[in-house]
C-alpha cells in the first residue's frame, strides 16, 4: 500500500470518528481547534530544526508542514480527550 492511500485512509478514519463526535456535541470543535494549533506549533519547530520532513503526498504545506497533519493532530486529541472521558465514566459507573 503507498503512503498516500494509507496516510488518506487514517486521515479519513480520524475525520469520520470526530463528525460524530461533532454530531454528538459540539463542543469538540474547540479541542481539536486548540489540539491543531498545538500541534502544527510543535511540528513547524521540529520541521524548522531539521528533525523531519514531510513526504511530497501531503497536502497544502503551510511553512512546510502539510495541513492534512496539523488537522489529523486536531482531530486526535479531540478524539482522547473524548475516550477519556467516556471511559472515566464507564469506571465511575462501576
């Protein structure tokens, strides 16, 4: 499999679980605001330093970091922070 049908297939999966998430409340949209700028910060640092580089199979590169990446980063942390909380009250519950 290439790097852009797996990168596009994880990204489209990411996408998928944070519309429902969305659906359900939309309060998610504030954390995976936060969770983007948090992380295309630390990604442009890196890239800026010369730690990594992206593939050519990214989509518009923002200062070099492709804005496919800073969404998935987004849509990540707004996807643990919503399994933490499910799951801490799942345990309350028991």
């Amino acid at each position: 499999m290439s790097g852009f049908v797996l990168w596009y297939t994880i990204f489209t999966f990411l996408l998928i679980a944070f519309l429902f998430m969305l659906w359900e409340e939309k309060r998610w949209l504030y954390y995976m605001a936060a969770g983007s700028c948090l992380g295309f910060l630390i990604d442009f640092l890196s890239f800026s330093w010369g730690y990594y580089t992206y593939p050519d199979f990214y989509t518009f590169p923002i200062l070099g970091i492709p804005f496919s990446m800073t969404l998935a980063e987004g849509f990540s942390v707004a996807i643990t922070i919503w399994l933490y909380e499910r799951l801490h009250r799942l345990i309350k519950k028991k």
